[in-house]
C-alpha cells in the first residue's frame, strides 16, 4: 500500500513538473534548428519523439528473406548472371542438346557455396547482435532502479553504471562514485587506444541523482547537437529548476567504452542505436578489387565476345549445310523458316561453348586467397615474441593478397613504426644549460649508432614504455640548492603595456621549479598504482609476473606515509616512490644516487602518448610527483611536500594545434603552462622584449634534431585576475554556441601569446630492428619509400638517414621558399609564383640529376606541401619530380595532408600504393592506400582495426611484400592464365566437331563430363598449385643458422631477392600478350588433340571383336586425351614440388576421372553406357594418348627453342644460386654471388639489347 501511495506521489511529481516545464517551453520535436531537444526523467514526455532504437541489427537477412535477398545479391555479379542465362537456354529441348542437369548443377553448387558463406558470415553477425541487445544494465524507472536490456533503453532514461561494465548508450555523466565526479573509461573498442580517458560531470549535476536513494525526483531537458560520426565532440545544455548548464565532450560518455577504476556512475542516456557514435563510425566494409581481378572481368567479356563470334559462325554454317547438303538427307525434318532455325543454332552454340568461361574461377579465387590468408598469419618468421608476449600477424582482407607483389609506392609513418615508441628523455635544456646524457651528443651521430652502444637503462616501465636511464646529478644539486647560481632577473610583464612585472625568476633553480612544475601539470596522464600488499607479494616473487594496475582519482583525504628504506638498486638504479625524498647526493659517492623515501605505493602514468607520459615520469624521478586531478585540482608532492594547485582551464593537444596549455593558480599566481611543437611555440613568444634564453636554446634544439631526438619547447606566462576573468566570461560565453569547441580553442589561441621561454625537451625513440636493412631492400626492389610524419625537418631528415631511406650517395633536393616573418595571429599565403618557381627548380635539378645516374630523395615540409595541395598544376609539377626520386620525406605533415599525398600518387601516377602506420593519425592514409598496414604500436589500435594486413614489426614489411606478395600474384597470375588455358582446350573441340555433324549442335561431351570437368577433374591440382608454388625458396636451414660464416654468405644471396621483385610490379605474367599466348597455345593443343584423334579412329573395327568405333568411343578418348594433357601442362609449369601436389594430381584428377570412366559404364541410362569396357581393350586409345602428348610436347618444346633455348633470365640464375646452397663456404661460389649484376644476360646467345624484364616476360609465358 505504501509503495503504490510513494509511486503515485512520485507521479504527480513528475507530471507537476513536467507541466511547469511545458508552460516555459513550446512543444519541440527531437531536431529543432539542428538541435536535438527531450526530456529525462519522465519517458511520457518523449512519447511522440522518434528516437532511434537501441536495439542493434548489424545482420542483414531474417529466416524469411535470406533465400530472395541473398539470391539477389548472388545476381548481381555478371558471370552468374551469365550462366543462369547458359541454364535457362540448357532446359529448352530445342535449343539445347545437353541435359539442363549439366548447367543447374554447377550454377547451384557455385552460387549454394555463396551463399551458405553469405549465411554463416551474417549469422554469426545475427549472434553477436542477440548478445549485445540482450546484455542488461541498470535504468531508473517506476521509482526505482531495474534491470533492463540494452535493447529496451530509450533516450532520456536515467541509468546506472558499475566498474567494468561497458556503456549500452551514449551518456551524459551526472554524478560518479568518485570525488569531484571524476570518472575513467576505456576506449580501445572505439578508438583503439587503450589508456584510460578521464571524464567528470559538473559540479552543479552531483546531487541531482544519488543512486541509493529509492526515490529519484528528477525531471528535465536536454538539448544537444544532432548525432553525428565525431567521436570527440559533444555540445549541449541541461535545463533543470529553471537553470541552464553547460554539458561538452568533459561529461560525454561514449557507447562501447567501459567505465574502469569507478565504481559507478549515473547518467542521461542521450543517443541510442544507430544514432551513438561508435555506429555512426561502423561503416560497411568496403570489399577491395585488386588489379588483377578488374584485368580478369575485361578478358571475360572478350571472350564472351569470341563466343558470340564462334557461335555466329556455326549459326552461318548451318544455314549454308542446311542449303547445300540438306537435300540429300531426306530423312532430316526441313525447317520451317531458315532464319529462325539459324537462330536456334546459334543459341545451341552459345550453350555448347559456354564453358570457355569458368563457372568455377571466382569461387576458385575467394578458396586460393582464403587460404592464402592462413599461410600469412601462420608465418613463424613475421610473429613476434618478447617479453613473453606473442604477437600474431593478421589477415583482415584477402581480395587484395596478389598486389602485395605489386607495390611499387610505400608510405611510412615515423614514430612507432620505423621507430620502436619506447621513450626516455635524453636532454633537457632549462634556461641556458643543458642537463641530461650530454655524451649523445659528443660521442654518438645517429640513433642507429646509439641503439649498439647504449648503456643499459637503469629502469624500464615495458608496460608504458618508458625509459628512465638515471637523473642528472648538476640539476640534482641545482634542486636542493647546491651549485646553485644567479641569472639575470627574468622578469613577466603584463600583455597590455609590458611595463608591470608581474613575476621574476632570480635563480637556475627558480627556473628548474618552474620547469618541472610544467611537466608535472601540463599533460593529460592519469595515475596508476599498485597496492602496497601486492608490491610486497611482488617483491618475494622471482618470475617478474606482471600486477594489475588501475588508474586512481586523487583523494584529498590525507594519506598516511610510514618511513622505510628502500633496496640500492644496481647500475646507479633509483627506486622512486612516493614519499619524503632525499635529493641532495653529497654524501654519496659519485658512482651512486640513493633516496630515502617513505614507504607507500607505487607510481605509474597511463597518457594519450609514451612521449608525453615519459616527461611526467621524468619529473616524477626528480621529486615533482604527480598525484592526480580532478575538475578543480591537481595535486602533485614536490620534494615531499604535497602541494595543490587550482586548476583553472586545460586546453588539450590535437594534431591543428600542436601544443597544450594548461592554467592554474599557484601560491596566489595564475600562471600559463604552454608545450608544444618549437614553430608552434616560437610565433608565440613575447615579442615585445629580448627572450634570454631563446638563443642557446634554438642551437641546442637544432643540435637534438640532428642526432634524430623528439624536441618540444616549453614556455609560461603570467595572467592578472582581471585578465583571467575576461577569459573567463568569454568561456562561459562560447558554452552557448553552436560551434563551442571551436570556439575554446580560438579562446585559448587569444590568451596562448606573450610567452616566455623557459626550456626544451628532447626525448629519444629508437629505431625499430632491421628497419635499415629492410628499407634498403625495399629501394632495392624499386619500390619507392616516403616517409610522413609529424616531426620537424632537421629530426625527420636524420631518422630518415639512419634507417637507410635517405642513403649516403643520394642526392637530396630540398623545397624551401623564403617566407618574411610575420605577426601573431596572421597567415601567411604564398604567392602562387613562388610556388611554382620552386617546383620548376627543383624538376630542372631532378633532370640533371638523372642525367647524371643519381639516386635523389626529396624533403618537404607540410606548410609547403600545403601550398602545393591547392592547385592541380602544381601537384602536377610535384609529381613530375617526386616520380623519379627514390624516396621523399614530408615533415610537420597533418594526418589528413598524409592522406592527400597518397591519393596524389595513387591517382596521378596509377601505381600501387602501400601505407603502413601505427596511430590513430595514421588512418587516413591507411584506408586512402591499396593497400592498408597497420602495425600493432603504442598508440592503440585505430591503426590495425583501420587496415587490410596487421603486422608486428615494420621489418615484417620485407617478408610480407617480397616473399608472400611475390608468391601471391605469380600464384593468383598463372592460375588465372591456366584457369583460361584449360576452358579453352576443352570447348574448341565443340567448335570443331561442328564442322564434323553439320553444325547441328550435337555435343561431343556427354552432358556429365562436362559438368565434372571444371567442378572435380581440374579443379583441386591447380587450387594446390596456387597455395604451394614457388619460385624462389627463401628459407634459412638449421644448417646456416649455426655456422656463422654460412650465414653470413647466406645473408649476401639473401640481398639478391629483392631484385626479383620486379615481376610483379611490371605486370610480367598478368598482361594481354601472354592472355593471348596461353590461349593460342590452348587453340594450338586443342587443334593437335582433335585432329589425332580424328585421323586415328575411322569407322574400321579398333579391337579383335570387331568393335567399330562410335560417337562416345571418340568422345572418351578425346576427354582422356585433354585431361591428362592438361594435368602434364600444370605439372610443367610447377617449379616447386611437394608431396600434396603430387598427391593433388593423382588423387584428384586422374584417379577420380578413371573411377568416373567405369562407373559411368555401368549405368544405363548414361551416354557412355558399356564404352570404357571396350576402349580400355583397344591399343588405339593408348596410342593416340600417346602420340597427342608427344605433338603437344614438342610442339612447346620448339617454341622455347624459338626464344633462345639456353636462355637464362634473372630468376632462373637465381634459383640456380639457390641450388648451389650447399656452396656457401666455396669461395668461388661466394665471388659469384658478390659479382652478380642484374643487368648481365645470365647466358650465352641472349642478345644484349633484352632487357632482364623482357626475359622474365619470355619465360614466364
């Protein structure tokens, strides 16, 4: 009784509420003025507002409509629209000969085959949406919380979160369990970065729902921008009580995150279904077409065409015999009109000859590059181990297997993909010194160099990859105030007049403060920690096992320290842990560091990028903790003292700005933090006075650039109250508009001036192993590497140099237009005739350079590059000198300039295109590219969940593309070829024997053989073929791995491969010429075949008991006759045998046609009925098999004579290299495989003047 009297108490409520909210707003439907407007906490309220459902259907058929919808789909390709065509003309008596069961059943057998992948592809996509829609969360309704399903959640409703629960809707956060809001979500589903994101509802929203309460009186409205696929932008306003408040991407929660380290939160649910970002982000997959595959549509409709043509023929020739030889068979019925007979005639042939098109190709090829797929991922020599982990190639994309032998452009990113991400911050530069491993500098002059002589870190964080060597003892000192000394007072004024001095630095340590002070704020890292219990569980094992970490919020309740000291670590190892921490190092020797912290819980940092985490845990190391933040704070322990400072605005880092900024009030002073991207950051400095440290700190910034170091400079400024309250109200301001972040960030463009440079950071990334070796066997190949990356020109340029893309006798070719400096805040555009001088000096040099036999690489940064992108005559005239350069280096490039220049020499040049990366920014080029690579870094997963292949390290590029891609398109190339070769020679022979029965339309196949031909008795050797063949065999034995000279000659014939990549990007084996060769050779076997058999059997008796030879007798022998030279054929062709093509041949072809032979024998109603009994008695048959094979044989033969008969190209004195192996320790053998020129003829009676990619062509056809 009671709670019905509560329930309706909390109805009238609602509905006293929702009616005073109705009298102060008008009825608006769910998108007013390109708003979308409801109400939460009273679903009566949405009730005639159409939101999208939250229950998800990605599947795309039902029980009812699979069979009519999927039977479409299957239509929609040509070639079955082609056969059912061929079956519907088979099942008509008077036009067909052949049996309709002869063109339905492998119609049917293709197209069930389609079909049932069909089926089982979207039945598991049926299953996976009955999970999803069927997983439960909590939602407030009828005065209480309830379970409910994900599908029956609406907008509007107030649900209830718990830790590691993943959100079923998109939610704006109104209160958490933690203090201040604050909340942690993953979003590696979405994104792929898998660094826990912060979030926090406003400060005003905390009450408004307290999930324990049984009674939630909450009614009010939303109005928010329209759904849409950006997955970082959300604006809108809570209407509540007559109150507005402000809601952004800050309190937005994304569907398919998972709330961690919270142990609940509550909130509106505010888009649902197709409507949530991540399915405004699902788009269809996009299914590729590989060159090759379009290049095989075309041959088909010209043979289409040739059929139309033969069938024409054999329609003209049996009007003509119906004219002239008709008469003299009176017995043959006379048709009733010529034209129409001759029309049927036609059509019959048009059935008969139809097998010159495979029914069977295009599954064939979906079998092959399945299959193909496997072997990659399978590959032991592209799976990485380390650390105990093992990371796995993947396959996401098998239509596109063969133009990886094709590529002849790769685009790279730098950081993370020839670089390995994992960080440690060499140098910094605070003032005007220098601080850090200065001996990179004296000593080192590449990161290649560094990476075989480094000393081993003292600290490695495997999980965050971060790098800590050991601290600096000078700026030790400087901290605790020993060798400290006076500067020249640096002093901030005012923005207005620069007259007011509003802060002085007076001391290297009141800079050094101030430095790591910035570190230790101006970032976007959250904490991990590990509880003391299991630190102390840790410290006893000794299998190194890994502990589960979880960020934490800060609590502003005390923490209580108990002092202990820690273990002394080797190699000068410092174990930093929160806590009271001793900086000074004088009582120790010089060779030691030790501290004497409190006992407490370790530190670990979770942040958008290593780079950034590696400068928080850099201040950490020297006594500037980081302890956490909320929407109001962040609290850090400096020098073991805890100290909170007010945090006022965060501007966060994107890929535009290049920078963040943070401001916060410390000791009464509002202060600007600022890093960023040195160009970024230099327009920005206070131009009004002379910076004192700008100077030294330009040359050493230009210095760590050379050595190939990550630089970013840092900077702060002073803001008055009254200055911060303008920036404020402009804040509050822009929370009402429509464009709201946009408008943040031209706020914080208006206050991120006036700077003052205080120091520079410069973090090193290593190269990633055989990334060198690897891109030098990629130039090698004639494939042409380009680097995009974000990085300026000086650190890019000298990367670009170590890992070999840039090598020492390349020419370099450099774009730079002298642009005038400009003021804060304007643009500057170049004009269009420098722009277009520069491109013409440069392709004028380009010539020279070629004139010369030069190797040349471009650098370009992507300002200019910019300029270039917005007239197509310059790209033009870009793309006439990049197309010659062996590589090209774009620096400070955009995530999407990346994707416009692969687009540029996609479209321009018409070559394959590779794009391989590791990082969301990566993307765009990504999906742009042919061919997509994603490679698992640490930067998340965008990258691979974005691409066609996965790979775990870049050098896994030389095994994908020159092993696996060269197999692949010589596979997929001749299997085409062979596909087409055998049709051939099996249909002209109906063509033929036209000529014999007076292009009547008799079949000379029974109507089964026919059937079986394609489906069985040819079909399994040559899918064999297709998964096995190689040409060159790359494997290193057991043999050569032990004996290091072996190896070590091995490794020279190994750099040889390379060059034989070129068969692939030419197009050698797929092309019109040898199309036309393969089937003149068809036409040729197929004539030797039929006219053999024709001559050899007359009507005279065959055998002893006068058995004369019929129809069938001919029939069999002529099948015989083309499967066993059609099996001789592949067998010829196959340079790599292994047992299962062996076995392919045998098991698959002969043997099942030979069972067929007896079987059909013995059943009655088949043609062939009693036929084998007495042909398998005859000698004839034997002899013409025989002879057939003979004629075919030598008639190759003499072709191959025809082309220099001991010729020998490139690839063939390669494989005979390989042979040679045994030889790796024969110093003749080893001078040869030193003294190897592609450019040699490789044998005696080779013209000169035959280029080595003429002789592989030859060869291959």
């Amino acid at each position: 009784m009671s709670q019905n009297t509560n329930k309706n108490q909390t109805q009238q409520v609602e509905m006293r509420m929702s009616q005073n909210l109705n009298k102060s707003l008008s009825n608006v439907d769910k998108q007013v003025g390109g708003r979308r407007i409801f109400h939460f906490g009273s679903q009566s309220m949405n009730k005639d507002m159409r939101f999208s459902s939250n229950f998800i259907k990605t599947s795309k058929y039902t029980v009812w409509n699979f069979l009519p919808l999927c039977l479409l789909q299957q239509f929609k390709r040509y070639a079955n629209i082609y056969f059912l065509v061929i079956a519907i003309l088979q099942s008509i008596p008077a036009i067909s000969p052949l049996n309709p069961f002869s063109a339905w059943a492998p119609l049917v057998i293709v197209i069930g085959i389609s079909m049932a992948r069909e089926g089982y592809e979207d039945y598991q996509r049926y299953k996976s949406d009955l999970e999803m829609n069927s997983s439960t969360t909590t939602v407030y309704r009828d005065s209480k919380f309830i379970t409910c399903k994900w599908g029956d959640v609406l907008v509007g409703d107030l649900v209830k979160i718990v830790e590691n629960e993943t959100f079923p809707s998109d939610i704006i956060v109104l209160n958490t369990s933690n203090e201040g809001g604050v909340c942690f979500i993953e979003t590696s589903s979405l994104d792929g970065e898998k660094n826990y994101k912060n979030k926090e509802a406003m400060a005003q929203t905390l009450k408004w729902v307290q999930p324990d309460k049984s009674v939630i009186r909450l009614v009010g409205q939303v109005n928010c921008i329209l759904p849409n696929e950006l997955l970082h932008q959300f604006e809108g306003t809570i209407q509540y009580h007559g109150e507005q408040y402000i809601v952004g991407a800050k309190q937005f929660l994304l569907r398919g995150a998972k709330l961690k380290n919270t142990k609940w939160i509550a909130g509106i649910v505010v888009y649902t279904g197709e409507d949530t970002k991540i399915m405004k982000n699902a788009d269809k997959s996009k299914y590729k077409v590989s060159n090759i595959e379009s290049q095989t549509n075309k041959l088909i409709i010209a043979i289409f065409i040739f059929q139309l043509i033969i069938s024409i023929c054999s329609a003209i020739g049996n009007s003509i015999w119906n004219h002239q030889k008709g008469p003299e068979y009176p017995y043959i019925p006379k048709p009733s009109s010529t034209d129409f007979e001759g029309f049927l005639t036609f059509l019959t042939y048009i059935v008969l000859n139809n097998t010159m098109i495979p029914i069977s190709l295009i599954v064939s090829l979906e079998v092959v590059k399945l299959v193909q797929g496997f072997i990659i991922a399978a590959d032991e020599e592209l799976i990485q181990k380390e650390d105990g982990r093992t990371k796995l190639p993947k396959v996401y994309t098998t239509s596109i297997n063969e133009e990886l032998g094709q590529v002849q452009y790769i685009f790279s990113d730098k950081t993370g993909t020839l670089t390995c991400n994992k960080m440690e911050l060499k140098l910094c530069c605070i003032g005007n010194q220098l601080y850090g491993d200065q001996k990179v500098l004296k000593e080192l002059s590449s990161p290649q160099k560094r990476k075989r002589s480094l000393r081993k870190p003292t600290l490695v964080d495997e999980n965050s990859e971060i790098v800590f060597y050991k601290r600096d003892e000078n700026l030790v000192k400087v901290l605790n105030g020993i060798g400290n000394f006076q500067i020249d007072h640096f002093q901030m004024f005012d923005s207005k007049t620069q007259s007011k001095s509003l802060f002085t630095l007076v001391t290297q340590k009141d800079i050094a403060h101030e430095y790591l002070l910035l570190l230790a704020t101006c970032h976007e890292c959250v904490i991990e920690q590990k509880d003391q219990s299991e630190m102390e569980d840790a410290e006893k094992q000794t299998d190194n096992k890994s502990v589960t970490k979880k960020p934490i919020p800060f609590s502003n309740s005390s923490q209580n320290a108990n002092t202990s000291i820690p273990k002394q670590a080797n190699n000068n190892a410092i174990k930093i842990e929160m806590g009271q921490m001793n900086l000074d190092p004088s009582p120790v020797p010089s060779s030691q560091n030790t501290t004497t912290p409190i006992k407490h819980s370790e530190i670990k940092y979770q942040g958008p990028s290593p780079d950034e985490v590696t400068l928080v845990d850099t201040a950490r190391h020297y006594g500037y903790v980081f302890l956490g933040s909320n929407s109001a704070s962040i609290n850090l322990e400096v020098q073991g003292e805890k100290v909170q400072l007010e945090l006022l605005k965060l501007f966060e880092f994107n890929s535009d700005r290049k920078r963040m900024s943070v401001i916060v009030r410390h000791n009464g002073v509002i202060k600007m933090y600022i890093k960023g991207a040195d160009n970024k950051i230099k327009e920005r400095l206070n131009s009004q006075i002379e910076q004192p440290f700008l100077h030294e700190i330009q040359q050493r910034i230009d210095e760590f650039s050379k050595k190939g170091l990550r630089t970013l400079l840092v900077a702060m400024r002073i803001l008055e109250e009254n200055e911060y309250k303008e920036l404020e109200a402009k804040y509050q301001a822009a929370g009402n508009a429509a464009n709201r972040e946009e408008q943040f960030f031209k706020i914080a463009e208006d206050y991120e001036k006036d700077l003052y440079l205080i120091g520079a950071t410069a973090v090193e990334d290593k190269l990633q192993d055989r990334v060198p070796e690897t891109i030098r066997d990629m130039l090698q190949a004639k494939i042409n590497v380009w680097m995009l990356t974000g990085d300026k020109m000086e650190t890019a340029e000298n990367i670009a140099k170590s890992c070999k893309l840039i090598q020492s006798h390349f020419r370099i070719l450099r774009y730079h237009i002298n642009k005038p400096p400009i003021k804060e805040g304007q643009v500057y555009k170049t004009p269009p005739n420098l722009v277009k001088d520069e491109l013409t000096r440069l392709f004028y040099e380009k010539e020279e350079l070629m004139r010369q036999k030069k190797e040349k690489a471009l650098l370009i940064e992507g300002e200019d590059l910019g300029d270039v992108l917005l007239d197509d005559e310059f790209m033009d005239m870009l793309i006439a000198t990049v197309k010659d350069c062996e590589s090209v280096v774009c620096c400070r490039a955009t995530p999407k300039q990346k994707a416009q220049v692969v687009k540029l020499v996609k479209d321009k040049l018409q070559k394959i295109t590779l794009a391989i990366g590791d990082g969301a920014n990566d993307v765009n080029m990504i999906q742009e590219a042919h061919i997509g690579i994603g490679l698992f870094g640490q930067e998340g997963m965008r990258a691979v969940q974005a691409s066609d292949y996965a790979l775990p390290e870049f050098k896994g590029l030389w095994r994908l593309l020159l092993v696996h891609g060269r197999w692949n398109y010589i596979r997929i190339s001749e299997m085409i070829l062979y596909f087409f070769y055998k049709n051939f020679i099996f249909t002209i022979p109906q063509f033929f024997f036209s000529f014999s029965n007076g292009f009547s339309g008799q079949s000379i196949f029974d109507d089964y053989y026919i059937t079986l031909y394609n489906i069985i008795f040819t079909a399994f050797p040559l899918i064999v073929r297709a998964v096995t063949e190689q040409d060159l065999y790359y494997k290193i034995r057991e043999k050569d791995q032990e004996n290091q000279e072996r190896l070590i000659n091995h490794n020279k014939l190994m750099k040889l491969f390379p060059k034989a990549y070129y068969v692939g990007q030419q197009n050698l084996i797929f092309n019109t010429k040898n199309f036309l060769i393969w089937i003149a050779q068809a036409l040729v076997h197929a004539s030797i075949i039929y006219a053999v058999v024709q001559c050899s059997i007359q009507k005279d008796a065959m055998s002893s008991d006068g058995y004369s030879p019929d129809l069938w007798v001919v029939s069999i022998t002529l099948y015989s006759a083309i499967i066993l030279v059609v099996d001789v054929k592949l067998a010829v062709n196959t340079r790599y045998w292994t047992m299962i093509m062996l076995l392919s041949i045998i098991f698959t072809s002969l043997v099942p046609y030979f069972l067929y032979i007896f079987v059909a024998n013995l059943i009655e109603q088949f043609n062939v009925y009693l036929t084998a009994q007495a042909i398998f008695t005859m000698p004839d048959f034997y002899l013409i098999i025989f002879f057939s094979l003979f004629l075919i044989v030598t008639f190759d033969l003499f072709i191959i004579y025809l082309n220099q008969v001991d010729y020998r190209g490139f690839i063939e004195h390669l494989r005979s290299l390989i042979k040679e192996k045994q030889n790796l320790d024969n110093s003749e053998y080893i001078e040869r495989l030193e003294n190897v020129d592609m450019n040699n003829n490789f044998g005696r009676n080779i013209p000169s003047n035959v280029p080595v990619e003429r002789k592989y062509e030859q060869y291959a056809a």
